[in-house]
C-alpha cells in the first residue's frame, strides 16, 4: 500500500505537465470544477428518492444533471491541452531529433489554430441564434420542457469559451515551440523518462 508521501507527490506531479500559465491556471482548475461531479451526483440521488420513495419526481433533476455533465465534458478539451494529455500517436514524434520534434510541433500548432478558429468562428454563430432574436432582443435559448431552462443557450457560450481558451493555449503553445532551444539537445520526450 502506498503510503501518503507518494500520494501527495502523484498528486503534484499532475501539473508537471503544464507549458504555460494559461496551462497551469487551466490544469489548477479542475479542482474546482470537480465538484460539479458531485452536485450532479447529489441532485441523482435526491431525484431518485422523490421519484421512487415519495412517489413525487422532480422535473427539473434531469436537465441540471444533463447541463452539468455536458459542462464537465465541454472543460475537458482545454484540460486536457493544457496538460499535454491529448491522444495522439507518437511513432514519428519520438523517432526524430529534437530540431525536427519542434518543426513537428510548430506545423501542428498551425493546424491546430486554424481547427480553432474555424470552430471559434462556428460558435459564435451558434451563440448568436442562442442568445438573441432574429431583431436583436435578448433572449436565452431554453429546452422546450415544462420548465425551460436556458441550458441549450449556456452550453453553447461555454462551447465558445472552452474553443477561444484552446486558441489561445495553442497559440502560447506555438510561441513557446518556435522560442524552443534545440541546438544543445536537451530535449527529451515525455516517453524517454
């Protein structure tokens, strides 16, 4: 059995990963956003006991839990970024030298920035037909159920800013790339460890 030294050292190894600030802000994050695991855990079991123990359902549990799981998986695309823990197939990546890992590492960092603008620019018109009339009215998006809330209209913002905060990760990510020294080759993979 571990004992609690290794646990805590695990644990703060997690943000090892990490190249930026953004990355660090954004990995330091979940924390916070784990909790909503729990809620959506919490508000189940609440619904579960009206439902089959007083016979009296809620009409509401769903749809929280459906927005709060939805939500938690939407955050997953910048956390994984910012740690590093995207799949990905490194057959080539860890063949090569260092001066042509970041070659590789730039050319994806472009790729991946013009995936994200185009899905900025995606969802920005997605928010847009949520949030406002075809006059210009303010008004959110609900799911058409008896109670209506504006989770439809709330995940697609949150869709928008998870896309603009993965932009701006890669964007730092292919910065760091190009500043890069490789002439000494210090560089090591991850795989190397």
């Amino acid at each position: 059995m571990a004992d609690a030294a290794e646990i805590n050292s695990e644990i703060k190894d997690v943000d090892t990963d990490t190249r930026t600030g953004l990355d660090r802000h954004v990995a330091s994050s979940t924390k916070f956003f784990a909790w909503a695991i729990f809620v959506a855990f919490v508000i189940t079991v609440i619904e579960v006991i009206s439902r089959y123990v007083f016979d009296t359902p809620t009409y509401w549990a769903h749809e929280t839990t459906t927005f709060l799981i939805a939500a938690i998986f939407l955050l997953g695309g910048p956390i994984a970024l910012a740690r590093d823990k995207h799949i990905r197939v490194r057959m080539i990546y860890d063949a090569v030298s260092p001066r042509r890992r970041r070659m590789l590492d730039i050319i994806n960092s472009c790729i991946t920035l013009v995936f994200f603008a185009g899905l900025s620019f995606a969802s920005w018109t997605m928010v847009g037909k949520s949030w406002f009339t075809p006059t210009g009215e303010l008004r959110l998006e609900g799911t058409g159920t008896s109670w209506n809330p504006p989770t439809p209209a709330l995940l697609k913002m949150l869709v928008m800013i998870c896309v603009v905060v993965m932009f701006v990760q890669t964007l730092l990510h292919l910065i760091a790339a190009i500043r890069r020294d490789v002439s000494q080759n210090t560089y090591t993979s991850k795989a190397e460890h």
